[in-house]
C-alpha cells in the first residue's frame, strides 16, 4: 500500500535538498551541475566587482531571464511563472545558507572531495524529483522543463537530459567568454558526467517514488497555481 506524501512538503524538501546538492557539489570542486554553472560562473565573475554578490543572488537574478524566455518560447505569461521567481528567490537564500553550512563540513583530499560530488550529485536529482511531484512552481530550470514536456507531450526525463546539455554548452561557452578566470570554473568533468547521468537519475528516483507514494495535497491551491 502506497504511503501518503504531502505536495507541500514535497516542494519545501525539494528545495532544500537541491540546494544542499548544489552547496556539496561546489565544496566537491570537481564541477558544476549544468543547470546552474551558469549562474555560478556569474557568480564568480560579478563577485570579483561587487564583493557581497552571492551564488544565491546570481541564481534568483538568473531564473529572472529564464522565465522571461519560458514566455516568449510558450507564448503567454502566467501567474505560476511569478510564483516560479518567489521560488528561485527561496532557493537562492537557501543555497547561500547551505554554502556555508557545508564549508564547515571536514574532510580535504580527493577522497572527500569524490564523497562530496557523489552525495550532491544524488541529492540534487532527489530535489528535483520532488519538485516535480508539487504544484506549487518550481524554480525556473525545472518549471521550463515541466511547461515543455507538457506542452508537447514530451518525455519529462528525456526532456530534462536535452535541457542539461544545453545549459552545459552555454558554461563552456561562457567559460571561454569568461577569459579572465584564467582556466575553466565551474564546468568541469563533474558537469559533464552529471549532464549525462542526472535526467536519467531523476526519473528513476520519480519512478521509486511512484510505486511507493500517493502524493496528496494538503490544501486546496492547486488551481491558483495552473
């Protein structure tokens, strides 16, 4: 029998563990997910001017483009979309929470290093699988993936791997642009692997989730959400 799991809780365990994820994947230093390497590579170039600018911030200002193209690409704006920044926002000061919870966090060396990369690795696809179970918006990486693959009836996790190498061409991209860190950041062996691995990570993590839980809403918003 099929255990009862909340939306609600579902997305508020989503964005903690996707910024958990992210904040042990950047301690891992072997990469970034492609999704956000290119916020993080604004990250690194921005905060060489404007020293309080954070990963956090670049991730919210970022998502602010991205829901502008979600609608121009599917012709309309609404309302969800605007939930969808509050949601980047809420994400962005969690992560930066994070970045400096796992800072504390010992262990040096490639060893650790690998367990860090690993852990985040896994823990960013449980996040958006989970996100991806609510309907409460999510940040704007996962929401363009959700509109698409609705819109056109598209494989959810094949959508998501088309879109994860996208976003890893454009850090390369933006690496080469970016001349002044003087080798690459950000987009790494790591960014690679996870491009390749982390749409196929979610949707098994989705299908676990399937056979196991009944996912319920607590309240009565979903249509104020569609």
């Amino acid at each position: 029998m099929k255990r009862k799991f909340y939306t609600e809780l579902a997305y508020a365990l989503g964005i903690i563990a996707l910024a958990l994820g992210t904040a042990l994947m950047e301690r891992a230093d072997y990469g970034m997910s492609m999704v956000v390497a290119p916020a993080y590579l604004v990250y690194l170039k921005v905060s060489q001017y404007i020293p309080w600018f954070t990963f956090g911030m670049a991730e919210y200002c970022l998502q602010a483009v991205l829901i502008v193209v979600i609608a121009i690409v599917l012709h309309s704006f609404r309302l969800k979309y605007l939930f969808s920044f509050i949601t980047a926002f809420i994400y962005g000061n969690v992560l930066d929470l994070m970045i400096t919870a796992v800072s504390m966090f010992p262990g040096e060396g490639y060893v650790a290093r690998t367990l860090f990369y690993i852990s985040g690795l896994v823990v960013c696809a449980l996040g958006v699988s989970l996100l991806f179970k609510t309907y409460i918006p999510p940040e704007a990486y996962e929401l363009f993936v959700k509109e698409l693959s609705l819109k056109y009836s598209f494989d959810i996790s094949k959508t998501k791997t088309v879109y994860d190498c996208c976003s890893c061409l454009v850090a390369v991209a933006m690496s080469f642009i970016f001349i002044g860190f003087g080798r690459f950041e950000g987009v790494k062996l790591g960014t690679v692997v996870c491009a390749l691995v982390n749409g196929w990570m979610i949707g098994q993590i989705g299908h676990f989730f399937d056979r196991h839980f009944d996912f319920t809403d607590a309240f009565s918003y979903r249509e104020r959400f569609n």
